[in-house]
C-alpha cells in the first residue's frame, strides 16, 4: 500500500537506520539564517543590517532611518560611541557576574546601557554577557522565592526579558510608542544557541517566578504579593511573545544538537510540556483568594497552545500528544481545543499580541461562553480529576 502514512513511515524507519551509522538526515538540519539585529532607530525585528559608517556600533534598517537618528542625537553621540560602547559592555556584564554585589546591584536600569546593538555586541562577543545571563537564571531557579520571601522584590529573569530581550527598544526615542509587545529574536536566539542547556536554564527560572506569588510565605503580605504578580505578569507574557515569534521558536523546538538527532528535540518538548501542565495545575489548586485574576494563568495556557501549534508546524511527533502531557482533560481538555488553541493560532499568524476588539471578535467566533464559564468553575478545587 502506497498511503501517504506508510511512506512516511517508511521514510522514518530509513532516517532512524542512516543515524545508527552516524549519518545525518536532510531533517535533522535547521537551516541558519544570520542573526541580524533589531534597526537601532524604528526598532524594526531583523532589518538593522547597516552600520553607521564611523562608529560602527549603531545599525539602521536603511537610509531614512540613518538620517532619523543623526537629526536626533546621533551626530553628537557618534564621536565617542566606540568608547561608550566598549566601556558600557564591559562594566554591565562585570556588574552583572558579581556575586559580592546585591540582588538589585546585579540587575538595575545600567542594564539599559546595552539598548543599541553596537554595545550589546560587544558584551556578547567579548565579555561572555550570555554566559552571565545563564547563571543568573541558574540563580533565579535557587533563590528567587527566597528572596522575594525575605521582601527582596527582584526577578532576574523578569529583569532579562523585559530589558535585555525586550523588542522595541528603542521606538519611544522621539518616535512610536515605545510599547513593549515583541522581544528581540536576534538576541533571544544569541542566548539559546550559547549553551546546549540554555533554553532548558531559561525555562526553569521563568516558571518559579510565574507561580511565586501564590506562595503563602508571599501571598499573605499584599506588598510582597503584589510585587511577585508584576513580575510573574512580565514573564507569562513574554513567553507568548517568544513563541509568537517564528525565530525565537525554530531555536527552541529545532534547536541543534551536536550528535544531530531529532530525539533531544523531542524530549526537550515533552519535558516543556510536562512542567507546565504542573505548573498550571498550581493555579488551580490554588485557593480563589490567592489570585486575584487569571492574567498569568491565561498566559501560561496560551504558551501550551502555542506549543500545541509550533509541533504541529515542525512535525514534531511527540510520545503522548500535547493535551495528555500538559494533563488536560474533560471541560479543560475541550477548553483547551476549542478555545486556547485558536487564539494562540490567531496570535502567531498576526505575529504578536491580540487588540480588544480582536480578543472579542475571537471569543464571539470560537461561541466558548459556556465553556469559558465551566472552565473557570473548578477553581480552588484539590481534585486532580478536574486540574488544567
């Protein structure tokens, strides 16, 4: 029989027996693009491939933009932007791989510094910056909590994602508005390719902070609470974000392994998938007057979706299916299919977040009020039965 399943189960069987020998498959290869940085003037994703022709350290998506950011500060800046560059990388990444130094000494508003990729760069390339991202999120899984118990409000993740990784930096200069509503794939991607576990470190620190808040050590003192919910909000988001974004997630669900087997993929998902469908399974043990609202929870649903939808596009076969792993089921399950997955589908074809009038549209058209209702019901509920 000659169906379109045989062959390419067939096709599978010959890839697995060209691996044993220690030959490599057309799939098993991620195509490269090159890693080309945010246009330091519009904030335009993957269009800066012009460097100011003095300094060298200030890329434009063209001309016009060029011409902007001379009229606008550039031209007194571009003397002294080589040396500005230099003495910025080296000591944002020194401040930030000192242990000696507080909590808040180690992530701070110097941070900005590295905005313009010039500077950004260079603390890459020479000073090991993702080498000190790594490790404070290392730091981030052990202590965070801790810290955040102890009145110590700082996530080292939620400052990363929202300064180092944050797209757009620069719009609100003297133009747009200067939202944050996409992270930077050229510098997400830079992070993820730096160590084989550097996705896995990033992924673990995200969901201690996204659930810290419903710590009782935390969520008892309104201060240290509300605090946590800030940060854990800037984290869930950013995740779709990520994933909304074609670059960011090709790095993550196609990243390369040095041995080129498809398998580590694979388990990198499965092992995704599994943590969060426990982590989302804490929001809903949670008793109700511990979350306020469902703004984190929603978002972190949504990653699953997201995730759901990003197999489907790659093909990457998974030994349980999503809703099994993430430990859907009945209401949440149907939920989860009808609802979750088609507005994270809506979210990646536009290619970032959803207006209101889009999210009401997207309701009206997936009729989930009912579900919705349901959905939302078990709260605060023990029973595993019913648990996203």
């Amino acid at each position: 029989m000659f169906s379109e399943e045989n062959v390419q189960r067939q096709k599978e069987a010959l890839d697995a027996k060209y691996r044993q020998h220690g030959i490599k498959v057309v799939s098993d290869y991620v195509p490269e693009t090159p890693d080309i940085p945010p246009c330091d003037y519009c904030g335009k994703n993957w269009s800066g491939n012009q460097a100011c022709g003095r300094c060298k350290m200030v890329f434009y998506c063209g001309r016009e933009c060029q011409i902007g950011d001379w009229k606008h500060g550039h031209k007194e800046e571009c003397p002294e932007m080589k040396e500005t560059s230099e003495l910025a990388a080296k000591e944002v990444v020194s401040m930030m791989k000192d242990p000696e130094l507080p909590p808040w000494g180690r992530v701070n508003e110097q941070l900005k510094r590295l905005d313009i990729e010039g500077p950004y760069r260079l603390a890459v390339q020479k000073y090991d910056l993702n080498g000190a991202i790594y490790q404070l999120m290392i730091d981030d899984s052990e202590e965070t909590l801790n810290r955040n118990c102890k009145g110590i409000h700082l996530s080292y993740v939620s400052w990363i994602m929202s300064t180092l990784f944050r797209g757009g930096r620069r719009e609100g200069k003297d133009h747009g508005s200067g939202g944050f509503s996409h992270l930077d794939p050229s510098r997400c991607r830079s992070y993820l390719k730096s160590s084989d576990d550097a996705f896995e470190v990033w992924w673990k620190a995200s969901l201690v902070t996204v659930t810290m808040f419903l710590d009782p050590r935390i969520a008892r003192r309104d201060a240290n609470r509300y605090a946590a919910m800030r940060m854990a909000r800037d984290v869930a988001s950013a995740w779709t974000m990520a994933l909304t974004d074609p670059k960011i997630s090709k790095a993550i669900f196609l990243k390369k392994t040095n041995n080129g087997e498809r398998k580590k993929n694979i388990q990198r998902v499965e092992k995704m998938l599994t943590e969060l469908g426990k982590t989302i399974n804490i929001f809903w043990n949670a008793p109700n007057d511990l979350d306020t609202d469902h703004y984190v929870e929603a978002h972190m649903v949504q990653v699953g979706g997201m995730v759901h939808l990003r197999c489907q596009e790659y093909g990457i076969k998974l030994k349980s299916n999503t809703v099994e792993l993430l430990g859907l089921n009945g209401r949440h399950q149907a939920m989860f299919l009808r609802v979750v997955v088609p507005f994270a589908k809506a979210k990646i074809v536009k290619g970032g977040i959803l207006t209101n009038a889009e999210n009401e549209s997207m309701f009206k058209e997936v009729e989930c009020d009912e579900l919705r209702q349901t959905f939302f019901s078990d709260r605060g509920s023990n029973n595993s039965a019913t648990r996203i």
